[in-house]
C-alpha cells in the first residue's frame, strides 16, 4: 500500500473502539449501496462461479505469492 494509506490507516487504528466503529459507518455510508458485504447466497454464487472459471481454464488464475507483490504486501 501506499504511505498515505499506512498513515491513515495508522492513525484510524490509534483511535477508541467507539470511535473507529463510527469511521467504519461513515466510510461505508460514503459507499454506493451495492459495495457492501454479500449474502450468504450471493458469497455461494460468486464461489461457485470462481470455481467454474478455474475448472475451465486452470491457467487463469494468479499466484498467491504474485498477487501480494502487486498489493505491496510482500
């Protein structure tokens, strides 16, 4: 991640419980509605539509290991 995204995230995790629970709600209000947490039956389609595009063309997937290297995790 970038260094602006450590500060704040650094900076949000200093906070209070009570308070970061209430950045939690602000920023997920300033979401458009359909970015939130999927259902149950809508994590299970989305499961078995990734394992259908894998079972058709194993070749398409990444690499854990190239997929933290992109995100800077590693």
């Amino acid at each position: 991640m970038n260094d602006r995204y450590e500060s704040i995230l650094k900076a949000a995790l200093a906070l209070p419980e009570a308070e970061r629970v209430f950045l939690i709600d602000e920023l997920m209000d300033s979401l458009p509605p359909d970015t939130g947490p999927l259902s149950d039956e809508e994590m299970l389609a989305e499961l078995e539509r990734r394992h259908a595009e894998y079972e058709k063309d194993p070749s398409s997937t990444i690499p854990w290991e190239e997929v933290k290297r992109s995100l800077g995790w590693d």
